[in-house]
C-alpha cells in the first residue's frame, strides 16, 4: 500500500527527506504493521507532532473559526446523506 503523501513529501524541489529510499522503507514497515501501536505510543506521537506544529507557528491556529462555515456544510451533506440511505 502506498501512502497518498509519499508525492508531497519526496520532491524534487523541495524534499524534507534526505534519504527517499530509507524513508520508503521506514513506510513500507509501518503499514505493515499497522493498528500495532499502543495508546501510550499514539499519545506521545500526538504530543509530539503537537509540539512540532506548534515549534512552526502551524498550530494553534490564527483564526480558530476559519473554514467552519465549509465544514458545517459538509457535516450537514454527510448527515443528510446518512438519514436518507439508513434503513428504517
């Protein structure tokens, strides 16, 4: 299974990743073993890529309400679609 970011990631203009190979390695043995990781370790990931974000500016955002209007618009499609196709 291929990761849909691996494209974004590994570019030739701009690469974070210095060793593509390694790195798809490192992909490759992850989904792998995926849903193998405990919820300690999902924590500590989160808490770490949290602080990552936030070291970058990326997180908290600026505008905490941006884009809410287009996500209340999709919440209410999805939801109208799920009362539509449930049976009764």
């Amino acid at each position: 299974m291929r990761s849909p970011y691996l494209p974004l990631l590994v570019n030739e203009n701009w690469s974070m990743i210095k060793n593509p190979t390694k790195f798809k390695e490192f992909e490759k043995s992850f989904l792998k073993n995926k849903g193998n990781v405990t919820h300690e370790q999902a924590l500590k990931l989160f808490t770490a890529m949290w602080a990552e974000a936030h070291t970058l500016g990326i997180l908290p955002p600026k505008d905490p309400l941006e884009g809410i209007a287009v996500d209340i618009r999709i919440a209410k499609v999805l939801n109208s679609c799920l009362k539509n196709s449930s049976p009764e």
